[in-house]
C-alpha cells in the first residue's frame, strides 16, 4: 500500500492530460498554479465522506501513526470536528435522562457555543480555581477533584452530562493532565471529549507521545494545519480505545453533516502527503525543533524574571508585563524586527514554531525581544490589566436566562458595550484568534463582562432584542 495514495494518484491524473469535462472551472490551469492538482470527486479519486478507496487508504495510514481506532480526514478545521465529535456523543447518550447536558471547561473555543446551538444541548461550565491561579480568558486549569466533584453534582440532579469538554492544549500553551481527568471521567462513565487542535505533534515527540488520545481521550480533534505540515483547514477526527466507538458510516456521516459536499482535495492531498512525512523523517525534524524552541526559551528567561511562560513545546509564550508593556506593544516591537506572532493581548504574546521554521526566525524573536528589554518601559499599560478576581466575578455574572440555540437565533442588535450590561448576549463577540468567548450565548452580559469587552478592545456586542 502507498504511503501517500491520493497525492499519487492526483499527480498521476495530472500528468496523464485528460480533457478535464468536469469541476471544478479552472480545469487544471490558472494563476496560483496549484489548480492540476485541484479535482473533484471523479472516477478513482473516491469520496470524502464515502470513502472507500484511496481516501480511505490514507485514512487508514494516519490512523496507525496516531495509534487511533479510527482518523477522519476533515478540510474545514477542527470546527468542523469540533461539531461531529459532540453529535456522536449525544448519539451514544442514553435516552431519557432529560434535557441533553455537556460538561465543559470555561476556555471553548466558539466553536463549541455553535455547537451546541445547532445540536440544542445546554452547557455546564467549569471555570478556572476561584484563586484566580492560572485563569484567563485562554486557559481554564482543571484538577481531578474539580471535575469529580462536578459530576457528582449533576448527577445528583439526576441528569448526567453526555460527555465532559476540555481544551488541551490551550492557546497560552497551557496543558491539561488529560489522562488524570481522564481516568475521573471514565470512573463516572462519562466519555472524554477533548479540543486538542494545538496537539497534533505532541504523538510524535521525541520523548513519547502527550497526545490527549494516548492519555485516554474518547474522542479528540486535531487541527493539524496548526503544527503540522498540512494546508489551512486541515484537520483530524481521531476515535480513541475507551467508551465511544461509533461506526466509520457514522463518523462520515456526521462530518458530512457539518462539512461542504465539495471537500477540498488540495487540503486533502496535504493531510495525505503529512502521512507520508510522519512515517519518514518529519518526527528527526521535530525533534531538533523542539532543542531550538528549548534553546531559545532558555536564552529569552534570562533576559527578564516571569518573561517566559510554561508552555507547550512548540509555543514560547511571553509575558510581555514583565518588560512593562503590554502584550499588543511586544508584538509591534517583534514586527519591526519581521517577526509576526500567533496572537497579543494585554498582556501575552504567542509565538509558534514548527520544523518549517528557519535559524533566522529563531534570530529576529531573540533581536526583538532584546530590543525590547532595551526600550524605555511602556508607562501606562498596567492600567488595562483586568482587576484581580475579576474571573470571580464573571462567573458570579453569568447567568444563562435562555438556551444558547434560542440566543443565537434570536432577533439581535449590535449595540455599544456599555448598554449591553444587564442585557442577554446573542451571539458570541470575540477576535480570532483566541475565538473564546467572554459572555456566551443565552448570559446576562455582567460589569465583570463588559470590563473583559473593554480589556481585549471590543466595543460593540451582539445582544438578543426579543
């Protein structure tokens, strides 16, 4: 079996000079010259969502790499994931237990909000230690005990979540101890479900996997256009070994459910090629990755107390309050020096490297950073920063007055922030990245909201009118 059957047999189409009288327009030829390998569903070419050949045989191959009982190729992002892996829980719930209800960490991604608007489930959140130790807007820290003491409490209620959600890892390069929470999941015979869009490298580390599937996930999503070598959109469905095994027609059929009839075969090839690499000499690359990133993280620590924050592998995070400036001031700095980072805020910068990375972006983060040590401190930064335990009162705030299906559908208004206070947010309003909502769909919009709205530069929030 080929490494890579659907890039072989696209290049092999390709070469052969067919008369192409089918999709897509272009017909092989046009300006950004990747449109010979641009197909449609055509004899031998098989079919996303009903694959059965050279799809499914690349399928197949990604699957042993992860280790997984099965691996979906999608080209909409984990989004598109994202959504299928929560139908397939609520599938497998069992019937009668009420109103459908999914426990999840505070730190979603919106994807999950719309979600839960089309599937019609409610939310239960976790939210991070009322210690304010490690919560932000970007992470949400769980212990074992936080999460079993949740789930004995809904399921005094007698309503039982279909499944708890995390994110892992989280965009501050934040990561969960998965298997832990893993293990308190499956002791309550709730299934797993993880946002692990960030993590798809972390199989193929060259100390062993931390891959959230290898720690006991039921269901996971990887977005492997992130760390991986795959074009944007890409991404993976992976079916763990533990309490959830649906049918591969029913994994295909709820990607079809949320995904475009006319998948890309651009992306496709991508996520076909990434195999192929994966098997190869990628994982070497990774690791001298992984020393760099290492390297540079070690160099920069030592410039400035608290200015490297723990993080993932690939992710070096810097707390730019320890330069005394603000997150968004660091990355204007860093883009003088040809340095375009991740994602800024307040108070962060995001910085992601993967093996396509050269020497001299390792250079330019290092010079930036530097010169920025060096500059006269930015003096009124600190004045934005949100006020201590304003998490605490965010949770204190939100109050859900409807379901999120029921906010996201309703007659709505953009309005001024501060005339959104005491009204019930619609739908979400958040800058991607981080795409994590501050006031989520069917809440009273609280002061500790519109206090995050003003800190993150959002002026205006979409509120229900009926």
């Amino acid at each position: 079996m080929s490494a890579t059957p659907l890039a072989d047999f696209v290049r092999a189409y390709a070469e052969a000079g067919i008369s192409r009288l089918h999709m897509p327009g272009h017909k092989g030829h046009g300006p950004l010259g990747c449109e010979a390998w641009d197909l449609t569903e055509i004899a031998g070419a098989d079919e996303l969502y009903e694959a059965e050949g050279i799809i499914a045989q690349s399928e197949t191959n990604t699957a042993r790499l992860f280790g997984s009982a099965g691996t979906f190729y999608g080209t909409e992002g984990s989004s598109q994931c994202i959504r299928a892996m929560l139908f397939l829980a609520l599938q497998a719930a069992p019937a009668g237990q009420g109103r459908p209800v999914l426990l999840a960490a505070r730190n979603a991604h919106k994807a999950l909000l719309y979600a839960a608007a089309l599937l019609d489930f409610d939310i239960r959140w976790l939210w991070p230690p009322a210690d304010g130790q490690g919560g932000s807007l970007c992470a949400c820290p769980m212990s074992p005990e936080t999460l079993d003491a949740a789930l004995t409490g809904l399921e005094q209620t007698g309503n039982s979540p279909f499944g708890v959600y995390l994110t892992s890892p989280d965009y501050l390069g934040g990561m969960q101890d998965v298997g832990a929470l893993a293990s308190v999941c499956h002791a309550h015979r709730t299934p797993l479900l993880v946002d692990h869009a960030h993590g798809a490298y972390l199989r193929f580390l060259p100390g062993g996997s931390r891959h959230a599937l290898d720690q006991g996930a039921d269901l996971c999503c990887d977005s492997a256009h992130k760390t991986l070598p795959v074009l944007t959109g890409g991404a993976y469905l992976h079916l763990g070994h533990g309490l959830l095994r649906p049918e591969p027609a029913a994994v295909r059929g709820a990607m079809c459910l949320f995904g475009s009839t006319s998948p890309s075969y651009l992306i496709m090839q991508s996520l076909d090629l990434c195999a192929g690499a994966l098997a190869g000499p990628w994982p070497g690359e990774l690791a001298a990755c992984v020393e760099a990133v290492n390297g540079l993280k070690a160099r920069l620590a030592r410039l400035a107390p608290g200015l490297v924050r723990p993080a993932e592998p690939l992710k070096l995070v810097l707390d730019a309050n320890a330069l005394g400036r603000s997150g968004r001031a660091l990355a204007d700095l860093l883009r003088v020096h040809k340095v375009e980072c991740e994602y800024a805020d307040g108070q962060y910068v995001v910085l992601m490297f993967a093996p396509g990375n050269r020497p001299l972006d390792y250079e330019r983060v290092e010079q930036g950073v530097k010169a920025a040590v060096q500059a006269p401190a930015e003096g009124a930064f600190r004045r934005n920063a949100p006020a201590p335990g304003l998490w605490v009162r965010l949770e204190e705030q939100a109050r859900p007055q409807c379901t999120i299906r029921q906010a996201v559908f309703a007659r709505q208004a953009l309005v001024p922030v501060e005339q959104a206070v005491g009204r019930v947010c619609a739908l979400p309003t958040v800058a991607c990245p981080p795409a994590i909502p501050i006031a989520v769909s069917g809440e009273t919009i609280g002061p500790a909201a519109a206090e995050l709205f003003g800190y993150y530069g959002i002026r205006r929030v979409a509120v229900t009118t009926e």
